[in-house]
C-alpha cells in the first residue's frame, strides 16, 4: 500500500522539502508499532534540521522531518504487547514524523486521553513539555517568583506563560508588537521584542529569578543582564545564528560555560529536550502525561495559530522562519 511523506532533498530552504509517494507500508520490528500520523508540527527546530544546524541530528539528506507527532497505532510488531491497533499515542520523533506512516518502539509513546483533540495533544508535546522541563526540571522554580521569556508569543513561550500563571509565577516576555495582546492575555508582560537592558530591567522592576532564550547570539548578554542576583539563564535554542543575525552556536556554548564558572552571582544552563530525554527517559512519559492531565482539566490550552495540510509544508516553514507565527502552527497528515 502506498503512503505519502515528505523529504528534504538537501539542506537548505523550504524549497528543498518534497512530497514523496512510498509504494510499501514500513514493517514494525520487534518492540515496534506502526503509527498513522495523524498531526505533527512546523517548528523552529525543525527549521534548523532542515538547515542542517541541530545538533542532535547527524542524518544528512535524503529523510523526513518532523520532530512531534499524534497518531494511531495500526500495526505492532512482534513481542509488542503495550498497545493495539487504534491506540492513540503520541512522541517527540527528533525526525520522521512528516510521514503518513511510521515504526516508532512502543516504548517511547505515550498514550493520548480520549478527551483530548488532536491538535491539542500535540501542543503538549514539543512545545509544552520544553517550558514545563525548564521551569521544574532545570530552574526549578517556585510559586512568587518571576520569568523572563524571549519569543513569548510563540508555541513555546505561550505554554511557557500559561505554565506560569498556573504556578504563580510572576511572567514577563520578549516579542514583536504583533504579540503582545496574545501576551497579556496570558497573564503576561509583553515587552518589545528589542528593547535594550535598561528597558528590560525597568520593566521588570530590577530584573528576574530566570530568563529563558531561545535566540542565543547578543541576546544571551541581554538576558544574563536581566537576572537579580543569584538568577539563572537557561539557554535553549540559536535562532539568531540560524536566522543569520549573528552569534555562533560553539561560541554560545562557550559563554554559557564561562559565565557559569565565573564569581557574577548567576548560573547558566543550556535545555535540550532531546539530551534531557536521553538522560531521563522516564521523566519525558511522566511531564507529557502531567501536561495531559492539566490540558483535560482546563489549566493549560495550546495557542494554535493555524492547521495546514501537509501539502502545504514549505509555506509553513517560510512562516515559522519570517518569526509571525503567533503560538504553534500544526501540519494535518491524516484524519482520524
């Protein structure tokens, strides 16, 4: 049976991504299943895989994109006992997931509630448990305390926002005019996109237990800046070097280092949902399923600010790139 998928051909462009017919179905291997995708994601890591700038992706071209999916299980493989056909589950794939079916080990998924959408499972994925992890995992943060985020008006930063407000934590976030109605309704303080030091620390009223970047380049000096003393800077993508707007993703790494070493009163770290989960696979089943249950119970909805059809993969990541994507923009690959 034949299947759709999409491939990236070379690094580069979105010109460079391809609907592609597969004449034969994948086989699951033993401890797999065979899942029909049903929804993934146009995001900024994706945006750096393409390019071939992610860290944690060493394939080179020809393969598919798509780091987050929701689907339904349709084969298992032998010795696979955790799920059966017409399972809804869901992953961080890293690749693949721009595909109408795929073979992922069953014991990477995660089952989806029965009272949850779709597109709202996967605004938990990617997108939720990357500002969840950060806040509890890295940051550990508390109730009374306050956050700066950059990009806030996008998938990460709105859950990120959200995940504040339902903690009690006092929110502030970076982003561009067109953003900071979306902002404010999150029970956040939108600040603009570019504003220098001195405005950021004014606004926040002399500056935030933590900041979270995503932009990395001059914008790590911005944010380290922005710390009350004994504050944490958690560095979490390199969307300016990506972007071409300068800094260097080994130099960044670099800085993150030394200023953590250094006697200035603030620590660093660097977030990585793929190392994250490699370390402690268990705590990736344990937030998505917390998340879950938060999403059920009305205290966290994704923003999503589109559903495109898979076919329309290149004009979701020329969107992704030009940065006016307020909240998450979801690739519909089949219907359930």
């Amino acid at each position: 049976m034949p299947y759709t998928r999409v491939t990236l051909k070379a690094f580069g462009g979105p010109e460079n991504l391809a609907l592609e017919t597969v004449e034969d179905l994948p086989e699951p291997a033993a401890g797999e299943v065979r899942v029909r995708v049903l929804v993934t994601s146009a995001a900024f890591t994706d945006v750096m895989i393409r390019k071939g700038m992610y860290p944690d992706v060493k394939d080179k071209p020809p393969f598919t994109l798509g780091y987050d999916m929701v689907g339904i299980v349709d084969a298992t493989g032998p010795d696979s006992a955790r799920f059966k056909p017409g399972d809804r589950v869901a992953d961080v794939t890293t690749i693949g997931a721009y595909a109408e079916y795929l073979c992922l080990p069953e014991d990477r998924l995660t089952p989806v509630p029965d009272a949850v959408s779709d597109v709202d499972a996967l605004g938990m994925i990617l997108s939720a448990v990357t500002p969840y992890q950060m806040l509890t995992r890295v940051a550990k943060m508390q109730a009374g305390q306050s956050l700066l985020i950059h990009g806030a008006g996008g998938a990460v930063g709105t859950s990120m926002l959200q995940l504040a407000r339902d903690a009690g934590i006092t929110a502030f976030g970076t982003d561009v005019a067109a953003k900071h109605d979306l902002i404010r309704s999150l029970g956040a303080t939108p600040i603009d996109a570019d504003a220098p030091e001195a405005a950021v620390i004014e606004v926040t009223d002399g500056g935030v237990d933590a900041v979270f970047d995503p932009l990395g380049g001059e914008s790590l000096s911005r944010s380290l800046h922005a710390l009350k003393p004994g504050g944490l800077l958690v560095a979490f993508g390199f969307q300016n070097e990506v972007l071409g707007r300068g800094g260097s993703i080994p130099m960044d790494f670099v800085k993150l280092t030394l200023w953590d070493w250094l006697p200035n009163g603030h620590a660093t770290a660097f977030y990585s949902i793929g190392a994250m989960r490699r370390k402690h696979p268990e705590w990736f089943r344990e937030d998505l399923a917390t998340l879950f249950g938060m999403l059920a119970a009305g205290r966290i909805k994704p923003v999503v600010a589109e559903v495109l059809s898979m076919t329309e993969v290149r004009r979701a990541h020329q969107r992704v790139e030009a940065g006016d994507v307020a909240g998450k923009l979801v690739l519909r690959v089949s219907t359930s």
